[in-house]
C-alpha cells in the first residue's frame, strides 16, 4: 500500500465543525502572509485558497461580506474579475499551467464551502495533473507547501 501524507489537511478536518466565523472578512482583516493574501485591491482580494484543489488554487472575494452574488455593486464585479484576469497571467508567469478552471460555487447544492460569502476560484491546471484523485480514493495532491506557493505568487504579481 502506497501512502499519500497531505499533513496540512489535518487542520480542516480537525476543525471541520467548529464555527470560527467568514474566512474571507478573517484573511481581508489579517496579515497577508498567514492569511495566505496574494495582493488587495480597493474592493476585492485574492489569496490562496487554504484546502486547494491544485496548486496555486486562487479565490478573489470582495472585502465586503456578502452572500448573494447578484448583491455584489457593479464596481465590486468589475474588480473580482479584473484581479482574476491578472491573477491569470501571474499563475502563467510563476507556476506555468496549460490551462484554468474559473468558477463561482454559488449554494451549498452546488459546492459552495463557504456560502454567505462569495468567492471567483481561479484553479490553474497541467496535463497529468492529479485531479483524478477525489474520484478513485477522495484524496487531493498538492505537490507545493501553501507559504511557498503564496510567496512565488506574490513576488510575480505586477506591479
């Protein structure tokens, strides 16, 4: 038997049920480099996502605490996907993908994580990468230490 060790997992399962408020007005709130922050604008941020599906997985959510995406102001849309569309050619320059899944998980039914909060995922993906995983055994690789991705991430945002 062949064993998969992922010891930052053991976090989210350990505190799977505890009710420690919106992760998102937490990181907007905390110090960039724990809260996993790649860079703020003046109405969104992007940072990593803590339990990600792939490496260099983003989330841009709006400062604001706001559950219903059609609630989000005009400028508030504008700026998630503006930082998304960066957050793009900055995944290019520092990680190199050969492609991206973008996404908005919008209710529980549909596998939102966090519902009363909104969030764009930004997942780059590579031939041969590992998402096949969850189907065969419910397991995720992520083959780089989160502080390093968001370190690698942060240094090749533009400026």
């Amino acid at each position: 038997m062949r064993q998969l060790w992922a010891p930052w997992r053991l976090e989210y399962v350990q505190g799977a049920d505890e009710d420690t408020g919106c992760v998102f007005c937490r990181a907007a709130s905390g110090e960039d480099e724990e809260a996993l922050v790649v860079r703020r604008g003046e109405l969104a941020f992007v940072l990593l996502n803590k339990f990600p599906y792939a490496s260099g997985h983003l989330m841009v959510a709006p400062f604001r605490h706001e559950g219903e995406f059609g609630a989000l102001s005009g400028e508030e849309a504008l700026e998630i996907h503006r930082l998304a569309s960066v957050a793009l050619g900055t995944l290019v320059d520092a990680m190199r993908p050969q492609g991206f899944n973008l996404g908005w998980n919008l209710g529980r039914i549909a596998g939102a994580g966090v519902v009363d909060h909104v969030h764009l995922h930004v997942v780059p993906r590579w031939a041969g990468d590992t998402n096949f995983m969850p189907v065969f055994s419910d397991v995720k690789v992520i083959p780089e230490a989160l502080a390093e991705t968001r370190r690698k991430l942060a240094d090749a945002w533009p400026r």
